[in-house]
C-alpha cells in the first residue's frame, strides 16, 4: 500500500461490500512530477487505491489481472477532493474476485469507476 | 520492431508532461501518423516497483504515457510544449505477468481513432516478445 498516497479515515465491511472514506495525502511525492504546475492525483494511484483497500477487505495480497472497464470521469486534485467515498463489491469467482467500485466526491460525484478482476498475489 | 532510438531519457520531456517520480518511459524507437514503439526499462528505484517487480499501475502509466508521447510528438515537431492529457477510459485490459527489475519493456500504440482532443488506442507491451499487457484506452489532450 502505497502510505504516502492516501489514509483510510473510515472503512465499513459488509460481507461482499465495503464502504471506505480515503484522505488524499497532498504532500505526496508523486505530485511533484504529476504535473509540476499543478497536482493531479494520476489514474493509476487511484486504481492501486482501490486495489488496496480492496486488499483489506479480502485480507490477503492481490494483483490486478484484468479491467474489463475504468471510467476517469473527474480530474482528482488533492486539495480539490481531500476525502473520497469509495464503494467496493467484491464477489467470489474461480480465479479469485470479481472487483466493482465506485470512488465519488462527498458530494456524490463520481469520480472513477472501475470494473475489474483481482487473484491472489 | 527497430532498434534505433528517437529519443531517450530526458530527451522525453519534450513529448510528456510527466516528470519524476513518475516518469514511466524512458525511450521511443518509433513515431508514425498512427503508431508509436516505445520502451521502459525498469528500473530498482521506479516508484512502481515492489518486491523486485514492477507493478500494475507502473505497467498502466507506462502505457499511457506512451500514448501521451505519441501525442505529444506533433507538437515537438511544431517546437511546442507537450500537451497535458489524461486517461478517459481503460477497456479489457488484460495483465500477463509483472516484469522483474531489468527488464526492458516494449510497448506498441496504435491510434484507432482521434475526435475532438480524444484519441481511442490500442496498446501491447512485451518483453522479449512475452505479452505482459494488452489493452485499450481513450486519452484526453488538453490542447
């Protein structure tokens, strides 16, 4: 997990859902080169956000093996979105997860959505 | 595939916006209307690598800013800045393995469309001729 990039302020378990409140940590080394003029918290980071809390709910290591789909429908600024919601699904397959999330604004704007598959590491 | 390099290092400042830490291609071999070769060698100190691999959003991000380069090329030609982009849309994306430290990636974009600042891409990143990742992307440039 990446300390740097983000805390988790709340998280909330159900079984197959999760609900996190992630704080978007301004001061992390990334935004010195994403972009120099203006930080902009890259898709990716966001992606291995999800990954890791999805990590947490499932309690063991996992890697990424497929996106069936990622929709970037806002640019996340740190100082614009310090906290983010994320909802997490997380549902057993053969191979290991089938991975849907939501990551939105408190106010409800979606920000990405991601459609994935997840094995253990 | 070509073996000569167009640009390398930071000679790649002038086709991406990115800059360290996160800086995740370190050469282009080949720009066409609508394809680029492009490369990474992964290295120990990538921010994206763990226990000696690099990892899903290094793989990613190399890809989209392979993207970014080709995108980024007219403008170098036209002695302008490189444009900012975003990723829009990842679709399918399939990861094969984790490269180890060392290795050198080798990336081809193809360019499947371009309207209005949104190019769709297709993207294949081998090492040694090994599928790592394939998939598809819509990029945003901020022109």
């Amino acid at each position: 997990m990446r300390k740097d990039f983000f805390s988790i302020e709340k998280q909330e378990i159900n079984g197959s859902e999760a609900y996190f409140l992630l704080h978007m940590l301004p001061d992390s080394p990334v935004y010195k080169g994403h972009f120099p003029e203006k930080a902009i918290a890259p898709g990716v980071c966001n992606i291995e956000m999800i990954k890791s809390c999805a990590e947490v709910v499932v309690g063991t290591p996992l890697l990424l093996s497929y996106i069936a789909q990622c929709r970037l429908t806002a640019l996340v600024t740190p100082e614009q979105y310090p906290l983010l919601q994320l909802h997490l699904q997380l549902v057993s397959i053969e191979t290991g997860w089938k991975l849907i999330a939501k990551l939105m604004s408190t106010t409800d704007e979606v920000c990405m959505e991601l459609k994935a598959e997840v094995t253990p590491a | 595939m070509t073996d000569t390099v167009l640009f390398e290092g930071e000679q790649l400042y002038q086709l991406i916006p990115q800059r360290e830490p996160i800086v995740m291609v370190s050469h282009v071999y080949q720009v066409t209307d609508t394809d680029i070769e492009s490369g990474l060698l992964v290295k120990q100190d990538n921010m994206f690598c763990a226990n000696g691999c690099l990892t899903e959003p290094g793989l990613i991000e190399h890809i989209a800013q392979s993207a970014a380069a080709f995108a980024g090329y007219p403008f170098f030609v036209a002695g302008k800045q490189a444009p900012l982009g975003y990723i829009g849309e990842i679709k399918k994306l399939r990861i094969h393995a984790l490269p180890a430290v060392g290795s050198q990636l080798r990336t081809r974009i193809h360019l499947v469309s371009e309207v209005m600042g949104i190019s769709l891409i297709t993207a294949e990143t081998t090492v040694n001729d090994t599928p790592i990742v394939t998939c598809q992307m819509k990029i945003f440039i901020n022109e």
